[in-house]
C-alpha cells in the first residue's frame, strides 16, 4: 500500500461515530434502516472519507444502545447501496472516492441543540413562547404613526430604542446613554459581533468550563478558541479564573453569571466584583451575557458586572427574547462609544439593519418591561416546579441542580453515559442534549440539559419518556428489578 493510500486510512472509534450520527433514531421505519441513512448521510456529507473502516459491530451496538444484529443489518445495507466494503478479517470500509467527497469539518457543537425530529417533544430548545400580554402591546402598534422611522436604514437601531435600552438598563443599574447601545438580531447576533471585533486567528478566550456552544462555536470560526474556567455551584472560579488569564491573555473573557446556561448557577456578588477587577486590571474585554438574567424566580437581579469595574472594557450582551418571545429577535450590545462605532460598521456588513417593525415591537415591550417580566417569571417557575417534581418522582436517582430561575435544569445521572440515554430517549420520543453540547474541552457525560420552556402537560410526559429509556439502561433500577425478578 503507498503511503498515500495508508494517510487516508483510519479506523473510526465507536464513541465518535455515534457522537456523529446525533439522533439517528428519532425518524420513522426500522431501527437498522434508520442507521444505515445516517451512515450513508455521513458519507455523503464528507464527514466519513474513503477508506474510513467503521466499528466492529458489536462496539457500535454497545455505543447506540441497539442490538448487533441492527448494526449487522444497517452495514449490508450499507454495502447493498455500494457505500462500504465489507470483507471477513478486514471489517467494514467506506467506498466513497475522497477526492469526490471532500474535506472533513467538525460538526459545530450548537447542531446538537437543533437536530430535534418533528414527532417528538422538543426538551433540547429553551425557546419561550410568545406571552399573551407581548402579543397585547405589539398588536396595538399602529406603522402609520411611525412613518419618521419606517424607512430608517440605520444599522445601529432607531433612536427612541436605544434610548429605550438605555433606560432600561440604568433603572437595573447601569447608567448608560443611547449612543453606548448597538441594536442586533438577538444576543447571538452580539456575541458574533464582538468575537469579529475582538478576536483574531490562534487566540484565546475563556469562557466557563461548561457554557452556550453559541460562543464558543463562534469563537473557532474565527480562528480563536476557548478555555473553559473550572466552575463551582457558585459559577467560575476567580483564581482559577486569574491563572488562566495570566497564561493565556486572552483576547476577551466571554461570562454568563446569572442563571448560567447550562448549570443554573450565580455568580456571587463577591466573584462578580473580583471578576470586574481582574478584567479591568490586565485591560482584558469583559464580555458578559445577560440573556437570562431577569428571570429569576427569587426577583434576585444583580446589575451587571460592568458597575463594578473602573478601568478596561465592559461589555453587556442582552436580549428581551428569553423574556417576551422567542419569536422577537431583538438585543442589544452596549460598550464605549468607539466600540459601538465599530460594532454598527459589523452590523452594516451583516444585514444592513433590524426590521423595522421589530424595533417598534421591541419598544413596546420594553416600555412595559416589568409587566412581561412578571408574567413570564410566574409562567416559568410553575413550569420549573412541575420539572422538579416529575424527575423526583421518575427519576428519583438523578440529581437535578437548584433550578432559581432562567429556562433550563441541569441533571447528573448516577451512572451510565448520557449520550446513550439521549439516544434511547430519542427513540421513546422526547428529544434532550447532553452536558457534551456545552462543554469546552473534555466531553461532559454524566449530565443532561433539560429545559422548562414547554407547557406543563408536556414537560410531565417529557419527563415520563425520559424515565422510560433510562429504566432501558444497565444498572437502573428498573433492570435491576427486571433482572432480580428473572432469576425467581
């Protein structure tokens, strides 16, 4: 063999291409069936090249939580289609030529967040619904009275919602004026706004150990990548924090404090201050995301880490999506004034500008923002209680951390891998993310993110098929039982 032909050879570790194929299971048709498009898909797509060997059967069913003979079934359907090679004592091989497939790109890891199948119930999406008080206020905006706006074209927001946002954010602390506020298409928007401001190829950021794979999906498009900081119960750790910046010097420390997703956690009062301390100290951005920090059940809403700090750069990332409607894409960055200067010539580059009637929609919420607040915070803390006392009754081994507000639970399995209880949840119909999703280095597989955004009916049932696939599993109670009562 030449040693071209050797340099494309490799042999795919079972845990891998199982982490690849995501939720195979979740469509209709045969087990062995569906396993063989998301194979096939695979190929197609270039993530699987020429000559890549697959698993050994029985490792792969280990992985998928399926029977050998499925995967038996799925490769000589495989070798039916002309996709793979199959010969005794050399295993089974990718056929696809790779100069016609193409190169290999990992897979972002957002795309575990929105690989949902349409039959199921959807527990991977914090996305809240529209409330009916935002439907009451934006349906009562008139566009005839706004004709001085209707053809704005300015990428930075009309003025009466930046001077809006500002408000808003000097009554919850801040004191900001219209020109610190850029308008964007949600948080994410602000977040890639910042990360093509901020960063450039091989540097770093840091970021908590587990955080949205928004960032740090963004982050690695443009050429940077991101540090997790160890975390505690409390959010991340200061000194490890500090150590970290003394290393890496980052190009910004990127922070969601408050109701952090995924975990739930909040930042002391006494990190938050340490953390604008530190940040100002070395001149390193601070980028905090302020997406979930209004919803707290407790009314407990520190103001931004920014009021702590007197030197360097602060930054606010924030949206009124998580609290009016998913619907809405409307956010917000506020910095400096030169930085927003350079943010509108990125948001120019972007999309040109908001809709327009977005932007009257979003001042019309803001200009009753407590009243939406109230009403969501109610409508998810009934949810977060109905969350809390279906897995202590289903699942009374799991261990779910202290949900205090924002839109999701995060929950430690005693044992096993949660990647095989997403599949097999997968195929009991309810459709939920592992702790992998959002970590930053090594895979997190002993949790599971469970968002409350559905209605309460749902999330009961969610929780019902998740307790199902999980009594699948070796070693839960259920098996246990099941076992004990075939040896009577």
């Amino acid at each position: 063999m030449a040693p071209s032909d050797r340099a494309n050879k490799r042999t795919l570790d079972a845990d891998a291409l199982a982490a690849r194929l995501g939720l195979w299971s979740s469509g209709p048709g045969p087990l062995y069936q569906q396993l063989t498009d998301g194979i096939a898909s695979l190929a197609r797509s270039g993530v699987l090249r020429g000559g890549d060997r697959l698993p050994a059967e029985r490792s792969l069913a280990t992985c998928l939580s399926v029977s050998r003979g499925t995967v038996v079934a799925a490769y000589d359907a495989l070798r039916e289609l002309g996709v793979v090679d199959r010969e005794q004592g050399r295993g089974t091989t990718v056929r696809a030529d790779p100069s016609a497939i193409g190169s290999t790109h990992d897979r972002p890891a957002a795309d575990a967040l929105f690989q949902g199948a349409a039959s199921s119930i959807d527990m991977l999406m914090a996305v809240p619904e529209v409330l009916p008080e935002v439907i009451d206020r934006i349906s009562a905006i008139d566009l005839t009275d706004h004709r001085d706006v209707l053809d704005s074209a300015e990428p930075a927001g009309i003025p009466a919602l930046r001077r809006a946002i500002a408000e808003r954010m000097t009554i919850e602390g801040l004191a900001t004026a219209p020109e610190q506020i850029v308008v964007t298409a949600g948080a994410q928007q602000g977040i890639a706004l910042l990360t093509m401001l901020l960063v450039r190829p091989g540097e770093v950021v840091l970021a908590e150990q587990t955080t949205w794979p928004g960032l740090a999906d963004t982050v690695k498009r443009a050429g940077g990548r991101v540090i997790g900081v160890p975390m505690d119960e409390h959010g991340v750790l200061v000194d490890e924090l500090a150590a970290h910046v003394e290393r890496f010097r980052p190009a910004f420390i990127g922070l969601n404090p408050h109701h952090h997703n995924p975990t739930g956690t909040r930042l002391s009062e006494g990190r938050r201050r340490e953390v604008a301390e530190l940040a100002g100290a070395y001149r390193v951005p601070l980028v905090e995301d302020r997406v979930a920090a209004r919803l707290a059940f407790d009314g407990n809403v520190p103001p931004p880490m920014a009021v702590h700090q007197t030197q360097g750069s602060s930054l606010v990332v924030d949206s009124i999506n998580k609290v009016a409607w998913g619907g809405l894409r409307v956010g917000w960055v506020r910095a400096d004034v030169r930085t927003v200067r350079e943010l509108r010539t990125s948001r120019a580059l972007a999309d040109l500008f908001s809709p327009i009637p977005s932007q009257l929609m979003a001042i019309a919420v803001l200009d009753d923002l407590d009243v939406v607040l109230r009403a969501r915070v109610a409508l998810l803390s009934r949810r977060a209680a109905v969350l809390r006392e279906e897995v202590a009754r289903r699942l009374p081994e799991w261990e779910l951390a202290p949900i205090r507000g924002g839109l999701t639970g995060w929950a430690r399995i005693p044992h096993g891998s949660a990647e095989h209880v997403v599949r097999l949840a997968a195929r009991y119909g309810v459709d939920v993310s592992t702790g992998s999703a959002f970590c930053t280095d090594k895979p997190i597989d002993d949790h599971i993110r469970l968002p409350f955004t559905q209605p309460e009916p749902m999330l009961r049932e969610g929780v019902a098929r998740l307790a199902r696939a999980w009594s699948e599993l070796p070693g839960s109670p259920a098996t246990d039982d099941r076992s004990v009562a075939a040896l009577v």
